[in-house]
C-alpha cells in the first residue's frame, strides 16, 4: 500500500507538473480561443438576456414546445428550432453575468486533488496487473487516452467542439498520463513472472 500511496502522490506531481506547462508554456489551448470584435456589447447583451443566473446556456435553446401547443404548432417550433440550429448562429457557453472570485491558488490546489485522486485510482488499477515496465507506461496511458475520449470527443460529437481543440485536449490527457505511467510504473505493478 505505501507503494501505490507514494507512487499515486509522485505520478500527480508529475501530471500536474506537465498540465501546468501545457496551459502554460505551451499555448497549444489557447491558439484555439476566440474573440468577440465588440466584447463590451456581447458582454451587455449577454447580461441582459440571462434567465437563471450562471450556468450552461444554448443558443439557440434547445426546448419543448408548449405544452399547450396544438400538434400543427408543435411541428413548426420543430421546424423553426432545426433551422435555427442549421443556419447558425450556434453557441455553447458557461456564463457567469456578474463577479465572480477567481483564485488561482484555489484553482491550483483542486487541480492538483484531482490529478491525485486520478492517479490513487489508476494506481489501484494498477496494482493488479503482472507487466513489465513498458507495458505499464502503455497501461497508464490507455487510461489517460480513455479521459480523453470519454471526456472530449463528445463535445465535438454533440455540441461542435472545433476539431482542433479536440485533439488538443486529448493528445494533452494522453502525454499526461505518459509521463504519469513513467513514474507510477516504477513503483506500482507486478513484473510477469514466466510460467514453467
């Protein structure tokens, strides 16, 4: 147990190190962003159009007709909603309309929790396997691809994530938990033992 604890704590240093060079340094995030040409009128339609405060919004909304409708009514709001979502434009947003307290301390800190947490979980996981070093870099990193996939591809699948930022983010799992599988592999892991 004090391998996978130690292991678990070290490989977390590790990801957190390369994921604060990756937002960082690296600036491969970043290229993908984008601008309003008026952010100060964007930003005073946005606050005058919230409905509930912070949170996910769609446009255009994706709802049910009223519930009141006829089914001839229903079928055109169909109608209208599809062709709104067709011509655009579309937008995926976290709004937040007012002040918010951002702290990059805090930030840090949850960040480095979770990279923990994730390498406590993949070290029992891997505690449990007979390979060989390689095989346990290759075992680490199958899971940081797994994130990836399961946590990025169906933002590009469902709500027009750009390709790029997609790649971006899971090449970024993936490298992480490369160099997290480096270091977790040295401690956690049984070498195979060939049967007689």
């Amino acid at each position: 147990m004090g391998k996978i604890i130690l292991g678990a704590f070290l490989a977390a240093i590790a990801v957190f190190a390369w994921e604060a060079i990756s937002w960082t340094a690296i600036g491969w995030h970043e290229n993908g962003f984008r601008q309003f040409r008026d952010e100060t009128a964007v930003a005073e339609v946005i606050k005058a159009n919230v409905t509930s405060g912070q949170g996910i919004y769609l446009l255009p909304a994706m709802g049910d007709a009223p519930k009141l409708a006829t089914a001839e009514e229903k079928k055109a709001f169909k109608v209208a909603q599809t062709k709104a979502m067709e011509n655009g434009p579309y937008l995926y947003a976290i709004i937040r309309p007012g002040k918010g307290e951002i702290s990059m301390g805090t930030n840090m800190i949850l960040s480095f929790v979770r990279s923990l947490i994730c390498a406590f979980l993949i070290a029992a996981l891997l505690s449990q396997t007979a390979l060989a070093y390689p095989a346990r870099i290759a075992f680490v990193a199958a899971a940081g691809l797994f994130a990836g996939l399961t946590a990025d591809l169906p933002m590009w699948i469902w709500f027009e994530n750009p390709g790029r930022d997609t790649v971006v983010n899971i090449a970024d799992h993936l490298i992480a938990w490369v160099i997290g599988g480096a270091v977790l592999g040295l401690l956690v892991g049984k070498d195979p033992v060939a049967e007689r």
